[in-house]
C-alpha cells in the first residue's frame, strides 16, 4: 500500500479509530468546579417513537422546551344557541311551528348570550330568528285564510225553508 493514500475508513470524514473512541467512553467523567447557580432542570427531548430516558416525555401535543404550540386554536367558538336557532329554523320546513316557536326563542336568547360573551355566531342567530318569525307569520296567515274560507264555505250555504 502506498502512503500517500490513507487506509480503509482513515480518510477526512471518518472519526477517530475505534480505540479511541472505546477509551473516551470508558474513562471516568471530570468533576466541574460547583456553579453558584442552582442548575434547571430541562425536560430530556424525544423524538417520534422514543422515550425520554429520564423522566416521562411531555403528553402528546404539549409544547417542548418552551416552544410556541404550533396548532393552537384562536377563533372564538360559535354559540351553541345559534346554531340551534338556524336549525329549527330550517326545520320548520318539515315541522312547521313546532319548529318555528323554538327558532325565536333560541334566536332571542343566543343574540344576548353572544353580546355578553363575544362569541361567534350571531349571524346564524339572526337567520334563525328570522327564518322563525317569517315561518310564525306564515303560519298564521294560512290559520286565518283557513277560517275566513271555511266560513265563507259554511255560510253560503243555503238552509232549506220551513
């Protein structure tokens, strides 16, 4: 073998022979000089699959070393009361004003819950609201239609003379 060449595994990108390395291993650690500051404690980091090896690894999602949480929620949620006041409100489709009666109650009451907590939601409140009143007033017209058609069916009846 020529000498200007290094041998297997000696070249620039290769650590230190194995013996070496074994030695440092083996060789007892160095005491530091004692810190006037009392030492932190840092939580040891794991990546996926892997335990911590002192300790337990933070529970899945929490933030690490002080780092922001990457997928944090910031929007407000949305009523409750309103999405259920959109909801019979639709609904009175099918239901008529069993569904329309609730649709203006939870209207009325998830519109206040919303100025009070600055929730999401009030335009679905809204609509519900409307949608509640609009079925109501639909309601009502076709009672009174009814009862103006059944009496004018009733009372043109002729009754026979006697």
């Amino acid at each position: 073998m020529t000498s200007d060449q290094p041998e297997f595994g000696q070249g620039p990108f290769s650590g230190p022979p194995p013996e070496q390395t074994q030695a440092a291993q083996t060789q007892p650690a160095q005491t530091q000089p004692a810190q006037t500051q009392p030492a932190q404690t840092q939580p040891a980091q794991t990546q996926y699959g892997q335990q911590a090896q002192y300790g337990s690894a933070p529970a899945y999602g929490q933030p690490q070393n002080g780092q922001a949480m990457p997928y944090t929620r910031t929007a407000r949620g949305t009523n409750a009361l309103a999405i259920t006041a959109l909801c019979c409100g639709i609904g009175q489709i099918i239901l008529g004003p069993l569904a329309g009666i609730p649709a203006v109650i939870t209207g009325f009451m998830s519109l206040g819950q919303i100025a009070r907590t600055g929730e999401d939601g009030r335009g679905m409140a809204i609509a519900g609201l409307v949608l509640g009143i609009i079925g109501l007033l639909l309601t009502a017209l076709f009672i009174i239609l009814f009862v103006v058609a059944w009496n004018h069916v009733t009372s043109s009846q002729v009754m026979p003379a006697g």
